[in-house]
C-alpha cells in the first residue's frame, strides 16, 4: 500500500539517534500533574495537563489498577493468568480467554505473518534457554538453541475468533508477550485518563509511550537518547501519536566480550544482531510496540521497507554500526 505522507504530518522536527525514549521535563506550567510507579514489571510514568489535581489523582489511581488487571491477565511469568493457562495447556487444548487477550494475541500474530516470523510471541518456547535475569545469565549451546528453536514459530497458535480460544499445536511450546502487552496497557491507559476527563496526557511504560493532546497548546517536547551515550541527542514535539523503542541495552549481558540481549531473532534462536535500538511511530501503541521488536529483528533495511509500507508508521534505527537510519516521513531539523 503506497503510504500517504499528509499522515505524517505530526512528525514536525525530529533529529535524533536513539533508543530509550526520555520524557524531558515539562514546562513548568501550573496544571501540569506526574505520578510515577511500578507496574507490569516496569516504570509507569504519567504526565498530565488538567485544571483539576482531584481529578488528575483519582484518573492516576483508575490507570494503575486498570495495569494491575492486564498484568494479572496476560503475564506469562505469574501462575494464575490466561497466558500461563494457554501455556499449560500446550498441546493440549484450547483456552477461552478474555476478549481484550483475544486481541493482543490476534495483533501478535498479524506482526508475525507481515514480519514471516521475525516477530514471534512463541519466542517463549525458549524460556530457561536464555536467562537475562542478573546473577542467572547464561549463554546456552548451539546446539541446546537448535532444539528448542523447533517450538518457534507462530503458525502452530491457532485462534478461534468466534469462540475466542487460544490454543498452541504443541507440548513444550509457550508464548511471551513481552514485546506487545506494555504497548496495549498505555493505550488503555490513554483511554481511561480521556474517560476521566483529562485530554492531554503522556503516559509512558518503559520504552512504550502515548503522547495525547497537547501541553498548554503547544505539542508535547520528547526526547530521544542514543543507545550508547548518556546525552540526549533530538527532542522533538509530538501529539496524539504513539512511540516505542526497542533496545539492545534494556535487558543484557556481556560475556566473552559478546553482548547478549533479550530481542531473540526466531530465525536464529540467537539475539537480534541488525540494531542497537529502534523507534518506531505507530497510531496506537500496541502497534508501536510490536513493530519496534519485530524491527529490531528484521534489522535496517528490511526494518525501514515494512516501515514504508504501513501507514502512519515511522522509524528511526540506530543500526549495529551506530549509524543513525530514518524512514522518508521523519525530517530532520
Ligand atoms: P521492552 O520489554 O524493553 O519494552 P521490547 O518491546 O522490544 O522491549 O520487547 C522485548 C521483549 O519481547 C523481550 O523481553 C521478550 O519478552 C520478547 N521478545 C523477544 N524476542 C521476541 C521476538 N522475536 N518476537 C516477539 N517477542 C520477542
Ligand atoms: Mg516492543
């Protein structure tokens, strides 16, 4: 589909290399409210802009249980959600799930069939494989690798769209959706802050962010750091548009002088190789959020040719070299 370049019309000023995406601090208006907090395994930060603090403290609260539920929901780490009940049941049988799960594993597969596979949720076959956890780290064999490698591969979900049921072909196999939940937890997010009343937000999840609305009428200032430097190198402003980054640097070790990641190529059961980190710009943030691992994984060129295709999606990847790569939508000041 040829991409339509009046959609990027939000992308104004935009330099950057990076990774990890920084809020940078708000302007010190009056009526501008944060809250921070730890939720899905990760820093939850939320800046709003509201006349009303009761209101922007009562939407805050609405927002951190609305994360709890999702995590307690799609977590493949904790025992009791759909996920682990989908995982358990490998090989098994089906499992009906809550109609939101439905979605996210829908979207997952779709990534996965516009990737051929280099975005894969079945990633977590390889769980125990790969460890990143600190003090748990470890590299495993090849062959160890090729074996369990055989339990990748999206194709053997199968989704039941009218009875809502997830099931995985075969024993062992697992998914994770680690690279694509955080992303649908912020759009939610965005959703009840706006049923809350409060318009004009950035809600931010580790590296998964909604920018909504405007600051003061002005667009919202974000910033971008390079992956290997502590500097911020671009800020740029932004509105109702979501962005994601996806690094090499987020979950890693290093043994041997070898870097190892938690961005798992499904190709070669080995970390990403193509990256040290992708932005991606998507309408909604479960996109955003996929598309930054599946980019990851499919590296620069083929990473920014999807990116061209699909509409209202940008990147701006820092490849392996460091060299900076952006898609034709984004100008550089
Ligand atoms: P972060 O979790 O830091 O926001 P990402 O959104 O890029 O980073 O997601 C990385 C996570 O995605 C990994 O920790 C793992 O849970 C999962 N994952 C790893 N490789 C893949 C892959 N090829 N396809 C889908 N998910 C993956
Ligand atoms: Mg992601």
């Amino acid at each position: 589909m040829p991409k339509n370049r009046k959609d990027n019309w939000f992308f104004t000023a935009l330099l950057i290399a990076g990774l990890f995406l920084i809020l940078l601090p708000a302007r010190s208006s009056a009526g501008v409210f944060k809250k921070k907090s730890v939720v899905m395994g990760t820093d939850l930060e939320m800046i709003v802009s509201s006349t009303d603090e009761a209101k922007a403290d009562k939407a805050f609260a609405s927002v951190e249980n609305e994360m709890k539920r999702i995590e307690d929901e799609m977590s493949e780490w904790k025992e009791k959600t759909f996920v682990s009940a989908i995982n358990n049941n490998a090989g098994i049988r089906a499992v009906s799930v809550p109609s939101d799960l439905f979605k996210v594993i829908w979207a997952a597969v779709t990534v996965s069939k516009l990737t051929d596979g280099a975005f894969d949720i079945t990633w977590a076959s390889m769980r125990g494989v790969w460890d990143f956890s600190p003090g748990h780290e470890r590299v495993p064999s090849a062959s160890e690798v090729k074996e369990r490698l055989k339990l990748v591969d999206y194709r053997d979900i199968v989704l039941d769209e009218k009875k809502n049921t997830v099931f995985l072909k075969r024993k062992g196999m697992a998914i994770g959706l680690g690279a694509i939940a955080k992303g649908y937890a912020v759009d939610r997010a965005t959703q009840i802050l706006a049923k809350e009343g409060i318009r004009d937000s950035i809600v931010k999840a580790g590296g998964d962010m909604r920018v909504q609305g405007l600051d003061n009428g002005k667009p919202w200032e974000i910033g971008i750091k390079h992956p290997r430097k502590k500097e911020l190198l671009a800020k740029f402003g932004l509105t109702n548009v979501s962005v994601s980054t996806s690094g090499d640097y987020e979950r890693f070790f290093i043994k041997d002088n070898v870097l190892y990641h938690h961005i798992i190529d499904p190709r070669t059961g080995f970390p990403a190789r193509g990256a040290m980190s992708v932005t991606v710009l998507a309408p909604d943030t479960m996109t955003s959020d996929a598309l930054s691992t599946a980019l990851f994984v499919l590296g620069p060129d083929k990473g920014l040719e999807l990116a061209n295709k699909l509409n209202g999606v940008e990147a701006i990847i820092v490849d392996a070299s460091g060299k900076m790569r952006i898609s034709p939508g984004i100008t550089l000041k």
